[in-house]
C-alpha cells in the first residue's frame, strides 16, 4: 500500500471537512498551534487554520472524491484558503 496516500493515523491530521449546512462543506486545512508563555508563567495557545467555505462535495471537479482530490492538490487548497485565528 502507498502510506503516502493512506489515511491519516491518529495525531495526524491536515485538514477537516464540515457541514455547513443544505449539503455544503467547509474545509479546515494545515491547523498550526503555537504554545506561549504569559507573563504570569501559565501556557496560552496560538490557534491558526486555513479555511474554505461553502464548498459543493457533489461538484463534477472533484470527481466524487472531494478527500482525494484535497490530499492531490493540498497546495493549492491551502493558497486558496483564509487565515483565522482561534
């Protein structure tokens, strides 16, 4: 089997797709969290993902696989998406 296109094993995760709603998706991808430090000694978290919104999984693009198509064009995906900030 091709690990490179396996499925992700627990704690590896590059992307989430949510329902939004009337059969549209959002698609989280590249989650990054950065732990610091406050000035009284306790650990606050930096929380950044890209998100793209109101996405059709049933689009003839995708070829029925909305997953394959996010991990073959996974760039492109993320240059696509919009910074947030949890």
């Amino acid at each position: 089997m091709n690990t490179a296109n396996a499925p992700p094993v627990k704690g590896r995760l590059f992307y989430s797709i949510v329902a939004s709603g009337e059969g549209i998706v959002d698609v989280y991808l590249n989650p990054d969290l950065r732990p610091m430090t406050t000035e009284d000694g306790f650990t606050d978290y930096d929380i950044t993902v890209l998100v793209v919104r109101g996405i059709n999984p049933d689009d003839e693009r995708f070829g029925g696989d909305l997953e394959g198509h996010i991990r073959a064009h996974y760039s492109a995906w993320c240059e696509s998406g919009e910074m947030i900030y949890l």
